[in-house]
C-alpha cells in the first residue's frame, strides 16, 4: 500500500484525474451536473468549475444532496439525456438512496459520482470515510471505484454506456463512479479558470406529440379489445387505440390522454364492462406501466381476460416472468392480439364516458348537490375539481405529485383532442420523496414553463427543493399546492373505514392524517416566492390563465374530510348516468 499522499497507479493527481473524468463525461453526452459542497470531491468541482467557465457544461449548486439527486433526476427527464450529481464522502452519498431507487424503476439515466478517501484511509477511521461502492446495490447499471491516482476514462465510458442502455437487455438507468482523491484536493498554484465562454445553452427539444397510424387492416377481426396506457405509455398507445376503433383508458402521465378515443373517467365504467355486462371486455392491450388504480389492477389480474403487454425495449419496472401479460415486441404482433373494434364496441365506451364525465362535472360544481351545499355561490375547490383545472390549464410542462394530486386528474382531468403538456410524474416507486427538486430539474431541462400539482404532505416533505442558492438559475415552475392540511389519501383507502367505525380513536387522523398548521405563506416568504392562496374553483382558474414567470406558490386551501363522501357521490352520479346511456343503446 502506497504511503499517504504518494501517487499509485497511473501517478495522476487529483486534479489531473478530474480533468479526464470530466473531459470523458461530457464527451459521452452529460450536459448538466448537480454539485454539493464539500472537500473530497473538490477536485471535480474545480474541473466541472473550468468546464462551465468554457461553456461546456451547466452546473447546478445544491446544498442538500437528496435534492440534488432528484434536481438530476428532473434533469434526465425533461432532455431524455444522462444528468449527473456529484457529492463528497460519508452520509452525502447516502442521501441520493430515493433518488437512485427512483431512477432504478423508472429507468432514468443519472450518474452518481461519489468522491471517496483512497485506500490506504480506508477502515482507518478517517473523517467521512465508509464504504461507498455498492452502496446502492442493485438499484444501479454498473458501480466502478477507481482507485486514487488512476485514470477514470474507462469506468466513465462503460458507466455511461450502462446509464443510456447502450447494454443488450439492459433497460437505461442509474449508474455509480466512486472517485477517490488523494490530497491536494485544490489546483495548483499556477492553475486559474479559463476565460468565461459564451455557454451553449443544452435543450433537447421536447414537447407533446401525437402520432399518426394508418386504419387497421379490416382482416383483423373484431374484439372487445381496451388499450391501457399506463405511466409513460407515449403518444404511441393513442394512435394505436385510434387506428384500431378502440376505447383509450389513459393515465395523466402516460402522455397519451388525448384524442378521440380517449375516455376520462375510466375507472369508474370498468364495472359497466364487467363479465356481467352486455358487452363485457374481451381483450386488454397494455402500455405503459399502470400505477394509478385498484379497477386497473383487478382487470389486469382477471385470468378470464387474456392481456398483452407492449414491450419493444426492456424495461425496468418488472422482473421478466413476474405479470401475467404477454409480452409482444413490435405493432405487428399486438395487432393481430387486439384486432380491431366494432363501431358499436367504440361508441358504447364513448357514450358512456361523455355521460360520466358530465356527472361528474355537476358533482365537482356543486350543481348536483342538494340541501344547502345546492345554495349559489362560488364552487369550493376539491382534490377533483383542482385536478381537473390544473389539467385543463397548463401547457408547456405538468408535474404531477404522488398520493392524490395525480389520482384526481385521472378521476377529472377531461381528455382534449390533442395533448396540452408534456406530463411528468415520479412513477417508479410512487414516492412523494424530492417531488419539488424533480420540478425544477424538469423546468431548468425542458426550459419551458412547467406547474408542478402536489399536495400539501408532498410539498413540506422537500421544502428545502425551494432553496436556490445565490447567482443559481431561477425556473420558470408554478407550484400548484392543495392544502388540506394534511394526508387526504388515507382517508379514500381502508382506513377511512377504520376512522369513521371510531374503534381507534384519533390514531388514524394522528398516525396517517398527520395534520399540521404550517404557514405556507411564510414558508413561501422564507424562500423569497411569491405566494397566492385561493379557496374557489373561480379564483383557481383565474390565477391558472397567467403565465408562468419565474417561481410561484399558488395554494389551494380545501377541507379533506368530507373528501371520502364527495367520491361517493361521485361514484353515485357517475352510476346512474351511465346505467341510463347504456340502457339505451
């Protein structure tokens, strides 16, 4: 073992080595890098320093490395490209865990470079030192320590083929490079940045598509076939469905909720097609991965009902011979699965879901209500009612938080004939872990105006995502919060019953309604946002017609527990609008 502060290997310095690595990183497509303070890893900050002054590459400055994580994640998704993040030794690495895991099961290309202590400090008990590699087991591509004093150049090669799924049978994902440095940590004496180039501002240009198939071949023979787009389906699952004369039941985040074929409220009208009904579904075509809905999930588990599932490349959410769909690998093959639907299969499905959507409008209005919720009067915003207008309302780029602010559009949010927004969502694990860093990556990536839809939980639990440091960019993000002051969700599942049988006390209301009182408005004044509160469905829909221009906070204030009854009624309404169409038919 060399001694402490002799080179070993290759005899490169620190700043040497972190040069190489840079210089390789960007030569493989990596475009922005998140750093977090600190000293060990002050030798790739000095070289990414000496990259942006030449205007080779955006840095980002984040003091909280698990935010750092998920600022990259957002990154990586708004430009489809490899974003890294860098931190120091110790438990900074730790804190990227959620958004490693995150990138795992959503496939998202983020590299993780990791400074570390070289070997001989290693199990010495030296400040900051544990052991890094393998830190995030099987939720990364590849993990590669490159030893203190040897040439990176490879291990970033091979990281970035593994993070771009350049792999046979690889899905694109997170990757690990752990970096030791031997002192000195700090250029050298005669090193300064270069001159500061004009930066070539890194776009990749993105937006909503849409695309067009031709008709089905008439060979093909009818079904009672439904398409299942589910979190990042792609605009592929609608043109299917079009070209095929077959009902589109789309989650917000499949990006491809739109179109003719699309059916809003769907979940609620998969009973008016169960094998009791007149018409029962025959078939289901799968893409996507669906995270959204318990009917979903019941109708894909029905052994009665064969299911196919759209899998041109590998993916990371499921191990291979896990679901119960037939995997098929090109639109040739699910055709002849799905067939094509008859004009009355298609119309059935979009009467019906025009009737629901219309319930369910006069439900969220107010205009179905009766007693003294039917007084006049501005409607009360609701979970639904938000949904629906943030969906109506936004173009550019949608975030979409987990738990019920992405439910509630899936519930409300009507399908247009084309698509308004690029829609995000952390779907991988569901997590509302770094939902605000996720936001500004994807604004500061995608460069457009984005909103981000989350509640009041999700957005306390990464209020430090509105820290930006001095001289940082500042996205142009509408933080759309629905405070009802505390977690709604629970009270739509099982425990809802628990609490309204009274058997436990308050412990459901303490344990998962987790109230709180937090003054948003003097949090959003901490931060330097400026802050809107609005309670209607009228002032919502006012404040959503301006332009997103730099950070806002516009919180929405609502009453959660009445929300459990207000989807019952719901449910009643859309019912009996739709027994009446299909009767009919």
């Amino acid at each position: 073992m060399p001694a402490s502060g002799a080179p070993d290997g290759d005899g490169l310095t620190a700043l040497d080595a972190a040069r190489i690595a840079v210089a390789a990183l960007l030569l493989e497509g990596v475009r922005y890098v998140v750093v977090a303070p600190g000293s060990r890893s002050a030798p790739m900050a000095y070289a990414l320093a000496e990259a942006d002054a030449a205007g080779r590459v955006e840095l980002l400055v984040r003091i909280d490395e698990r935010d750092a994580g998920f600022t990259a994640l957002g990154l990586a998704l708004a430009t489809g490209a490899p974003a890294a993040v860098l931190t120091t030794s110790g438990t900074a690495v730790g804190n990227l865990l959620p958004a490693v895991m995150e990138a795992n099961h959503a496939a998202v290309p983020i590299v993780v470079i990791s400074a570390d202590r070289p070997e001989e400090l290693r199990g010495t008990g030296a400040n900051q030192t544990t052991m890094q590699l393998d830190l995030f087991g099987e939720h990364v591509r590849f993990a590669a320590d490159v030893p203190a004093g040897r040439d990176p150049r490879r291990a970033v090669e091979t990281a970035l083929s593994a993070a771009t799924g350049a792999f046979e049978d690889t899905p694109p994902g997170p990757v690990q490079l752990n970096l030791a440095f031997r002192d000195p940590l700090v250029p050298a004496p005669g090193d300064r940045l270069p001159p500061e180039s004009g930066r070539r501002v890194y776009r990749a240009p993105r937006g909503p598509l849409a695309l067009d198939f031709p008709p089905a071949s008439e060979a093909l023979p009818e079904r009672r076939t439904v398409v299942l787009a589910g979190h990042d389906a792609g605009p592929v699952a609608e043109a299917f469905a079009r070209a095929h004369g077959l009902p589109l039941l789309a989650e917000p985040s499949s990006n491809a909720r739109f179109g003719p074929n699309a059916v809003g409220p769907y979940r609620l009208l998969l009973a008016d097609f169960g094998p009791e009904s007149a018409q029962p579904i025959e078939r289901v075509v799968l893409f996507g991965r669906p995270t959204l809905s318990r009917p979903v999930s019941a109708l894909l588990a029905r052994a009665d009902v064969p299911s196919a599932l759209y899998q041109p490349v590998p993916v990371a959410w499921y191990e291979p011979g896990r679901r119960t769909e037939l995997p098929l690998h090109n639109l040739a093959d699910l055709a002849d699965f799905a067939g094509r639907g008859s004009a009355a299969w298609l119309d059935a499905w979009l009467l019906a879901g025009a009737a629901a959507q219309h319930a369910l409008d006069l439900a969220l209005s107010g205009s179905a209500a009766t007693g003294p919720a039917a007084a006049t009067g501005p409607a009360a915003a609701t979970g639904p009612a938000v949904g629906a207008l943030v969906w109506e309302h936004t173009r550019g780029q949608l975030v979409l938080g987990s738990s019920n602010g992405i439910r509630d559009v899936d519930l409300a949010g009507a399908p247009a004939a084309e698509p308004g927004a690029t829609v995000f969502a952390n779907r991988g694990l569901a997590g509302i872990d770094g939902t605000l860093a996720t936001a500004t990556g994807i604004a500061l990536g995608g460069r457009q105006e984005t909103t981000v839809l989350l509640g009041d939980v999700t957005f306390l639990h990464d209020a430090g995502g509105l820290l930006l440091g001095a001289g940082e960019e500042e996205p142009n993000l509408r933080i759309v919060v629905l405070n009802d002051a505390g977690g709604a969700i629970f009270g739509l599942l099982e425990h809802g019953a628990v609490e309204a049988a009274g058997r436990y006390g308050t412990a459901v209301e303490r344990l998962f309604g987790t109230p709180h009182s937090v003054d948003l408005a003097a949090l959003a004044a901490a931060y330097g946002i400026a802050h809107r509160s609005v309670s209607t469905t009228a002032e919502l829909a006012a404040a959503l017609s301006r332009p997103v221009e730099g950070r806002s906070i516009l919180e929405v204030r609502t009453d959660r527990h009445g929300l459990r009854e207000l989807h019952a009624r719901i449910r009643a309404a859309v019912g009996s609008a739709v027994a009446g169409v299909l009767a009919a038919e």
